[in-house]
C-alpha cells in the first residue's frame, strides 16, 4: 500500500479546547475515504492540518513526502471543496475555472464546462449572484475537474437538490474509475455515498475511533434485537457496540463474526439479525443521532 498521506500523533488545542487527541492514520493512494463524524468531531480541523492551513499542535502530518504548512510542491497535488468556498466579488463562473486551470496540473476544462451544464451553472454569472445550490455545484465541478492526486470534499452537498447530488456521486464515481486518485469525502448523509466509500475514517471527540475498510464493517456489524437473556447469549463472546431498550425487547449492535453458524443460533434464540447500514453504524459508535 502507498500511502499519500500519514498521520502520527495529531493533536490540536484551542486553549483549553481539545479539537483532536493523539489521532494516527494514513491514506493510501487511489481510495475512496469518508471521514465521518458529529458537528464538532474535528473533522474540519483535520483538514485543515492536512491541507496546511492551521498547524498541529503535537504529532507529524506527511503529505506527498514533505510537511504541508507553506509546501507549495505539496499542495499543488490537493483540491480542497469546503461548502463555505469564498471567490473574489468580481469573479463570474468563467473567471474561476481559468484560474483553476492555472492552480491545478490535471485540469479538465472541457470536463469542467459539461459538468457545470449538467448542473444548470451559467458560466458567465457573477459567482456572488449564484444560489447556495449553484455555488455547491461550482465547488463539486472544481474537486472533479481538478483531477488533483488528494481531492477533498467538505460537506459538497450542502445547496444541492437529490438530482444534482445523484449527479454528483455518479460523476465522481465514473470520473475516479478512469482517473484514480485519493479522495475524502467528509459528510453526513452516509447512506447516501455509503456504496462510494472504501474506509471509513470515524471521528468522536477529537478521537479517532475507527480506521476500517467499509466492506468489513459491512460485514461483521449487526443489529441483534429480542428479549434481553437471549440477545446476552448470542453476543457472549463478541464486541457490543451499543444497547438500547425497545419495550421489552433490547437492540445491541455487534460487532463479529456472523456466518451460518452465528444466524442459526439467533435463529435458534429467537434473535432477529439485522446487517447495518454506514449511517446506523456511526450513530452506534458515537451514541448520538447525526444531523
């Protein structure tokens, strides 16, 4: 595995404000990452770290081989999409792609220009008349045609109606296929990248409290609900994530091994297994609903 990025002892305080504690990871080259997590998890301070725009305060970022804080060499291979993009007053739609075409060496500007079509954005408007939608969709159109080696999303859906968001993952999913690169995408309506996502970065309270490809959560997480002995016999033995009670039924989800063997004796206990979704999976680990 090759890895763009590594993380080793990430902390970050803000006076007696902890946003991150000793966090630790890396990002392999040519994956699909979702960084997930509650308002207020420190996603968008990791970010930042990682993109050189705050310094850490203990621990070691590794960006394409150097530090990102002032590495121009570095950050030329990153794209950054955050909902909250600001663009000079006078800039139209036209002027910011051109300038894209400058800051970024994988520019598709013909690709850039369908997108924007595709998504109702005139490309000669004011970028400050453009509704909350459209400036989401311009953003969305920069990360793609970017086409940089890191491309990150932060919370790229915010404005966009479900057809320009479906167009969105459809595009970004095509356009990985044939350009692989690194992607994060840090949001909070999982279920609906949850099929894009190949590891799962999990975020609760400054921690990192996951690191995991998605398609072994997808499989070793379950819901198992009935009455309270014979959910406790079935999970001896395995990790309990979270509990809750449901009437005169509990619902614990598990973490596991759930094959034949583990189905026919819930099946035998009157157990009821369910597999989880991205989303109820992070509301099991951090124990709190997502907005």
């Amino acid at each position: 595995m090759t890895a763009v990025v590594t993380v080793d002892g990430v902390s970050k305080r803000y006076g007696d404000v902890v946003a991150l504690e000793d966090v630790s990871f890396s990002l392999r080259e040519n994956a699909i990452h979702g960084l997930l997590g509650r308002n207020g998890a420190g996603k968008t301070t990791l970010m930042q770290i990682l993109t050189g725009q705050t310094l850490a305060s203990a621990g070691r970022v590794d960006l394409f081989g150097g530090s990102p804080y002032e590495n121009e060499a570095a950050l030329s291979h990153v794209s950054f999409i955050k909902e909250s993009q600001a663009y000079p007053n006078a800039f139209r739609v036209g002027h910011v792609l051109r300038t894209a075409a400058d800051l970024f060496p994988h520019w598709d500007g013909d690709y850039a220009r369908r997108l924007l079509g595709d998504l109702s954005v005139p490309t000669n408007r004011y970028v400050r008349k453009l509704s909350r939608g459209m400036k989401s969709a311009l953003g969305v159109t920069i990360g793609l045609a970017s086409r940089a080696p890191l491309t990150i999303f932060d919370e790229p859906y915010l404005g966009l109606d479900a057809v320009a968001r479906q167009i969105f993952y459809d595009r970004l999913l095509a356009d990985y296929a044939a350009h692989p690169r690194t992607v994060i995408l840090s949001m909070h309506l999982i279920d609906e990248v949850g099929d894009l996502i190949e590891r799962v970065l999990l975020l609760d309270g400054g921690h990192l409290v996951l690191d995991e490809d998605a398609d072994v959560l997808r499989g070793q997480v379950v819901a198992a609900t009935g009455p309270e002995k014979a959910v406790d016999a079935f999970a001896a033995g395995r990790t309990e994530l979270h509990r809750e009670r449901l009437g005169d039924l509990v619902r614990a989800t598990i973490r596991g091994s759930f094959g034949g063997r583990e189905r026919s004796l819930a099946e035998a206990l009157g157990v009821a297994v369910d597999p989880l979704s991205l989303q109820q999976f992070m509301v099991s680990m951090t124990g709190r609903v997502s907005q």
